[in-house]
C-alpha cells in the first residue's frame, strides 16, 4: 500500500507521532490539535481502540478507502466522497496567478500563537476543514493581512515522509478575486519542495471549482475515497 493511501495513520506513526494518542491499532490526534485519527485497517478491533481514545460526546475523522462501516454503536455524523491530489510536477510555480496589472504582489506571513484567535475566526466563517486552537503546531501556517486583518490564510497538516499536505486553504468573502489563496497555495508548494518532499492535498470530490484551481496550479487527482466524521456513544 502507497503511504497515501492512508495518510493520517502514516503520519501519526511517522513525521507526527508526537502527537499521537494511542491504543493498540488506532491513534489519533489531540483533539485542540486536530480531530483526525486512523488506524492501519479498519477492522472491528481497531475502532474498538479508537473508542478507546475519545472522551464523550467527542467526534473523530477518519480517511477511508471505502464508505464508512463502523460496527456497532458508532454513530457517523457525516460522510462523503474525498478526492486526493499530488502535486509532481516541479514547475507549479509558473502556474501561479501573477497579480493584476497596478496591484503589487501580497505580503506572507508567518501565522504563530498570537494570531490563533484570527485563524480561528477565519476558518470558523469560511469553513475550509476542522481547525482548532493547536493545529498550526502541525506544520508552517502562512497570511496574508489587508489594511491590518487576517484576509486569507493557508498552512501544513498531515505530514509523512516524502510528503506535505496542504490544508486550511482559505480567504474572507471580502477578498475573494485576488488570487491570495492561490499565491498562498504556491509559497507552501515551493516550500515543500525544497525539503524534497511533494505537497498533497485534499478536497471534497463535488467542489469543482476547487479542483479546477488545483489543477491550474500542477495537482493531479491520485485516487478518490472517502471522509467520515463519527461519534462513540457513551456506555
């Protein structure tokens, strides 16, 4: 099996294992860090550890090879269809929107702790994944400020060896039109290929538009699966 082929497992045994919570088969991440876990197969046995691991009422994400069918009494909360895209080729960079003419190019920023609360609110208003108070701790997050305010925002998250994804993709409604996710999307892909790694990412399969964008920017669709977000009842 492809390392990508489950990434959140391979990441939490590998370049994240810092972070792992972990029972037997399954591991998962802090919940303030990321709601993500996995384990090496989705058998009877590991979801019984991965309940093992939440406290109650706390909900888990799952990346998975087929629709979600946890036995009994995991409850799923949502599902759907997950597309996975790489990013091979190393020219991407020339793919990247230049600014319009009389508009100078954006300014990065490197997001720290100080700038939680802002990231927090970003990705509350435009919805690009789960985000919490620690999952900047996971990778290099990079902003984009207008006139003072967090405009658009793009980060690291699962990492494994040889690959970097890209996720928290986002820009506030009042900014859309720029180009700021895209020029974001680029730094980070420039970023991941200089450690000699390639970036990756996810998207959800019925937004188009999205991929449309990645692919503008050298990503190719690797392989479709699905998410799922669930829940363990307490006993």
């Amino acid at each position: 099996m492809h390392p990508l082929d489950n990434p959140i497992w391979q990441s939490l045994i590998t370049s994240h294992a810092r972070f792992a919570e972990t029972c037997n088969g399954a591991r998962k991440f802090p919940p303030d860090v990321s709601m993500l876990g996995g384990f090496s197969e989705p058998t009877s046995e590991n979801y019984a550890s991965l309940a093992a691991l939440l406290s109650p009422d706390e909900r888990v994400g799952l990346f998975l090879q087929a629709p979600p069918d946890a036995p009994s009494p995991w409850v799923v909360v949502g599902a759907g269809p997950l597309l996975q895209m790489l990013c091979e080729n190393g020219n991407h960079s020339s793919l990247a929107p230049r600014p319009k003419e009389g508009r100078s190019s954006p300014e990065f920023i490197r997001l720290t702790q100080s700038d939680v609360p802002e990231m927090l609110a970003l990705t509350k208003l435009t919805n690009p994944g789960p985000f919490g108070a620690r999952t900047h701790e996971m990778g290099d997050y990079f902003g984009i400020r207008v006139e003072g305010r967090l405009a658009a925002m793009a980060g690291e998250r699962l990492r494994l060896p040889g690959f970097t994804e890209i996720s928290a993709v986002c820009t506030h409604p009042d900014d859309l039109g720029h180009g700021y996710a895209s020029a974001l999307m680029t730094l980070l892909m420039d970023r991941i290929r200089s450690r000699g790694e390639l970036p990756f990412l996810h998207v959800r399969a019925e937004n188009a538009r999205a991929v449309e964008i990645y692919e503008r920017l050298g990503f190719t669709k690797r392989v479709s699966s699905y998410y799922a977000v669930l829940r363990h009842p307490a006993e």
